[in-house]
C-alpha cells in the first residue's frame, strides 16, 4: 500500500467506517514505521501539533471522532484527511474534462485531477508550477509546513519549483521521493505501471526509495539536467541513464565556436557539446586527436550531432549509465 492509499484508509478510520482489519492495519503500520523517521512527513507533525491540543480531534463535521494520550497515535492523525468537493471545467463540445478537488478550513489536503487528455499547469501557494499530466492526481497542503513543502503524486507531472533553501519541495510517489530546493523536473509514476521515472531538466534532484523505517543506508541519487533515473517498483533496482531528447544547458553561443565549426579539432567540438548539454563525453583512446571536423550542427538534436562528427571522424559513441564513450580507428591520412 502506497502512502496515498494508506491516508485514505486512515480516513475511513477516523471518520468511523473502518473495518476491523483496516483497524488492525493502521495499529501494526504505525508501529513499524515511526513517523520522525520519516522526512515525508514533517509538516503533517507541526499541523497535528497544533490541531490535536487537548488530544481531541474533531471531524469535518464538528463530532469528536477520539481522545488518545498516546504520542504517536496523536503523531499517525499527522497524515493528512483526504476529502474534496469536486468540481469539473470544461470548453463547450468538449468532451474531455479537467477536475480538481476545492479545499477549505475543514481539509488538510486538497486534491487536483486531470482527467482531461492534454496536460494542464497550475500554480501552488508557494509559486512552485505544476503541470499535471492526463489521467494523473496530485495531493498537497492548503498550506506548506515550516520545514518542506511536500505534495503526492499519482501518474505524471513536470515541476517548475521555486527556490526556496530553508524549505525542500518534496514529491511522494510512494515507491520513490524526489526532494528538491528549486529546479525543473518530470516524474511519471502511474500506479499500474511496473516503474518510476524522474528526469532533470535544470538544477540538481535527490531521489530515493519512499520504503523503509530507516533513513540510514536509503537507495537513491543525486540526478543533474538530462539525466534520468528509472526504478523498478518489484526489484527495487534503480537504472541511470541519459534522457532520449537532451536539451542544452547552456546556451551554444556561450562556447568558443558555438555549433558552427571550421576545421576544428574533433576533440574540441566534443568538449563544446559537453559544455553545452552537460554530458560527459569520455574520449576512450587518442585515435581521433588528429581528426578535425568541418559542419554546422545548429538545429541537430544532439545524438544527430553525435552521429555526423562520428560519421565524418571514423569513430563512434555509445551510451553507458549518464556519460558517453567515444572509440574507434579515427581518421584516415
């Protein structure tokens, strides 16, 4: 059970329609994993300190729901009600749809959903922007935490976080979470798939496993632009790779010969495109150190670059996790 799951069960726990073994699955889950080693869940401990003063919680609707003294029973209320009042917008003979889940001072977490079939952005109170993709939900506070700003998400999305060092944007998937101080990124996690995928468009990523009552010995990476990692969900192994379409990072302009070249070096020109997209290009042997390259590679993606010095070079590249080798006989006097 992911963590959104296990919120809406808790839900229906404290709303009085639990069964004895939804019951019985909260007690032992809570036990197993304690909440303050859990860095998902900061913020939902400062709203439950200060709502659950005088260890009563009261429901949506005013009734006392229980009174516990025990600390960390008070602690498991810290994950966050679900329950939205829906409403739906849609374009005149339209049949696809975008709904989202309104908020007020009875919720903790608001819900939006795109079940219309194109992507739609969205802006948190934070500024941080948030396209959600078709068919996907995310869940976050009315309100961010003093410590994070933590959202969950089911299917696919692309985050422009604004910047803030004093409190991480955190983005819980269940399987993996992605912590950021301010940056660009895509994290596609449907729940019927076998996998997660986090790709980095700017700035720099954390990703780890959400799994687990430690902290200590985590699986998880450090992602840079155009790279990406995928995590099986069964084997919990993680593949790094590079993105399919790299986009640069620094502008062309900004390199010595731009992406115009006139008998220049092979070497160099590689050392320009791995300037330019941030990739590390390993030059296996010294073959093509003789080589020099003539082209515009302007308005080329860059495995169309790649592909074109290669060519003309006598020499070829392939992909090993995030870096790219160069070997071959090189040039021909």
């Amino acid at each position: 059970m992911n963590q959104y799951d296990f919120q809406k069960t808790l839900n229906r726990y404290l709303s009085g329609q639990h069964s004895p073994e939804e019951e019985d699955f909260i007690m032992e889950y809570l036990k197993a994993n304690p909440l303050d080693e859990t860095p998902v869940f900061e913020n939902e401990k400062e709203v439950i300190g200060r709502n659950l003063k005088g260890r009563v919680l009261r429901s949506a609707f005013g009734k006392t729901l229980f009174q516990r003294s025990l600390p960390w029973l008070a602690a498991a209320a810290s994950v966050l009600l679900i329950a939205g009042t829906w409403f739906f917008i849609s374009k005149e003979s339209q049949s696809e749809t975008f709904a989202a889940a309104e908020t007020d001072n009875r919720n903790e977490l608001v819900e939006i959903r795109n079940t219309s079939g194109k992507a739609h952005p969205f802006t948190l109170e934070d500024g941080s922007v948030v396209t959600l993709k078709k068919n996907s939900s995310l869940s976050y506070p009315s309100h961010f935490g003093n410590k994070n700003r933590t959202v969950y998400l089911h299917g696919e999305a692309f985050f422009q976080i604004k910047r803030n060092t004093a409190k991480p944007f955190i983005v819980s998937t269940g399987n993996l979470v992605t912590k950021v101080l301010g940056t660009s990124f895509n994290v596609k996690s449907y729940d019927k798939s076998g996998s997660v995928e986090v790709q980095v468009k700017s700035g720099r990523v954390s990703v780890y496993e959400g799994s687990g009552n430690g902290t200590a010995n985590r699986n998880g990476v450090i992602l840079t632009p155009n790279q990406r990692i995928v995590f099986d969900k069964k084997s919990r192994k993680m593949e790094l790779s590079i993105v399919e379409n790299p986009l640069l990072v620094i502008p062309a302009a900004e390199t010595e010969h731009g992406f115009s070249f006139a008998d220049i070096p092979v070497k160099n020109v590689f050392s320009a495109l791995e300037k330019s997209y941030g990739i590390d290009i390993v030059l296996e042997n010294d073959t093509a150190d003789s080589c020099l390259f003539t082209g515009d590679l302007n308005g080329l993606t860059l495995f169309q670059q790649l592909d074109l010095i290669c060519k003309s070079a006598n020499i070829s590249y392939e992909r090993r996790g995030t870096a790219l080798f160069v070997q071959g006989a090189g040039c021909v006097d």
